[in-house]
C-alpha cells in the first residue's frame, strides 16, 4: 500500500521530498492536475470538484493515505475528503499554523498563499483556533505560482516580484512568516532574503510529513515505488521531478490520465 499526494502541479513534489524524508520505504502516489494548474484563482466549487475527483482515482491506486499537497484544496476540500474518503486524509494548513504558532515569540505571524487561500482565511482561523491573540497579516501573491512552473526560480524577475509582494511585510513587524502555499518552498531562499534572517519561514510540508509520520507507521516495502500521474505531460515536469526528488530522470513512471471523462 502506497501514500497518494496530490496538488494543482508540481508544487506538491516539496511535500512528496518531505514525505519520502519520514518514510524513505514507503511507495508514493503523486498527482499533478497539471493541465488545471493553477488552483489559486478558481472557485471553492470548482477546486472542490477537482479534488474529489483526483482523490477518487487515487484510492483505485490502492493508497493508505491521503495528504492534500495543496493549500488551495485544503482549504476548500479538506473537510469533504475527510468524510467521503474511508482512509486518513491529512492537509497542508493545520501543521503549518501549529508549527508557526510553536515558534513565534510576538505572535506576529505573515501568511502567504493564493488568493484561493487567503480569502478562504484557513490559515487565520487555524492559527486563532491555536491562540486567539495571534496576529495575523495576510497576503495573495498569485504571480508565485506561474514564475515557479514557468522555471523562474533563480530569475531577477523573481526577486522583484518577492520585493514588491513581500516589502510590506517588514512594516507590520512579524517574526514568522507560513509560506502557505506548496509551490513557495521553491523559491524560499528569495523570499528570506528579501524577508531578511529574523524572520521564521514555515514550510508546510516539513511539518505536514512530519503529522504524517504520526499517523502512519514506516512499514517495510519491499517493492517500493514511485507513480506519478499528471493531466498534461511536460519534460519540465520530468526534469523538475527529477530535480526535486534526486531520481534518475530515466526511471521515473509518470502517466498522463484524463479525469474528464
Ligand atoms: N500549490 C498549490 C497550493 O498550495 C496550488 C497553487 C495553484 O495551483 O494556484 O495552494
């Protein structure tokens, strides 16, 4: 039995690292709606409909776990998925609040995701569920997401946009900041140097793996693999997946599905 993952692209593959870190035997399931990429503008109802149709096929694939590998989809589906799903459904929000509340000493906490995120306010209502008199500063950086998948990461333009997104943030005097979106680890490093070193980045999926872990016992897999399946195949998918997870770029099994029909 494997864990399945899923988020809009290959924002994910940072939980899938975190992931094979806590569970270095275990067979992995990764979904990529990559032709639906992005999430982060779409409706609830819409992001809704993708998920339950991405974690239906995922449980065909025989999966023990469900770890929603998308912000945007845990805030609108977790809750629906947890009831429909007859297997433990984990999402991205909830150990990334706790881990941000854990750490910050002014209770001033930044959280950054997509506009789907920020308006949903998941992030606000987990961290006040925590502590009440937390501070929360919300913001959408929806260009993050497209310079991530366009392969921008080291680019200047990066930088400006992190600038211009993130400068206010410096104001409000905050000691931690969530990145609360899956695609954002990847350009982490830009984002604490326009932050500066006094402020904590969350990653989510480093704590997200780690409530994985918590759940579910590393049992020995002898046949262990990996299965990616994607709605739209792209080389830089392979290429990053390769990248990101250090595989040898001709072994890895990605399949092109259609969920439409
Ligand atoms: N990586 C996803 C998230 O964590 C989705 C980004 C998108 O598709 O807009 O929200």
């Amino acid at each position: 039995m494997s864990i399945g993952l899923f988020d809009s692209g290959i924002g994910g593959l940072t939980v899938m690292k975190q992931i094979i870190r806590e569970f270095p035997n275990k067979s992995i399931v990764y979904f990529g709606d990559t032709l639906r990429v992005p999430y982060g503008n779409k409706s609830e109802q819409i992001v809704k409909k993708f998920s339950i149709q991405i974690s239906k096929f995922l449980l065909k694939q025989d999966i023990e776990m469900l770890i929603i590998a998308c912000n945007t989809a845990t805030s609108y589906a977790l809750k629906s998925l947890a009831e429909i799903l007859p297997i433990p459904v984990i999402g991205v929000i909830n150990p990334g609040a706790m881990a941000a509340k854990n750490i910050t000493k002014n209770k001033k906490i930044g959280v950054i995701g997509t506009k789907g995120t920020i308006n949903s306010k998941a992030y606000e209502k987990s961290l006040k569920a925590l502590d009440n008199s937390i501070e929360v500063f919300q913001k959408a950086c929806p260009l993050f997401v497209p310079l991530v998948e366009e392969n921008l990461i080291n680019d200047e333009i990066t930088f400006l946009v992190t600038k211009k997104y993130l400068e206010e943030f410096k104001s409000f005097g905050i000691d931690t900041l969530i990145l609360g979106c899956t695609h954002y680890p990847i350009i982490k490093n830009v984002i604490s140097k326009v932050l500066g070193e006094n402020v904590n980045i969350i990653d989510s999926a480093i704590e997200t793996a780690k409530v994985a872990k918590s759940i579910l016992k590393n049992t020995n897999d002898n046949k262990k693999f990996y299965k990616f399946f994607v709605t739209d195949y792209t080389e830089y998918f392979l290429e990053f997946t390769s990248k990101i997870l250090n595989l040898d770029i001709n072994n890895i099994d990605i399949q092109k599905v259609s969920l439409e029909d």
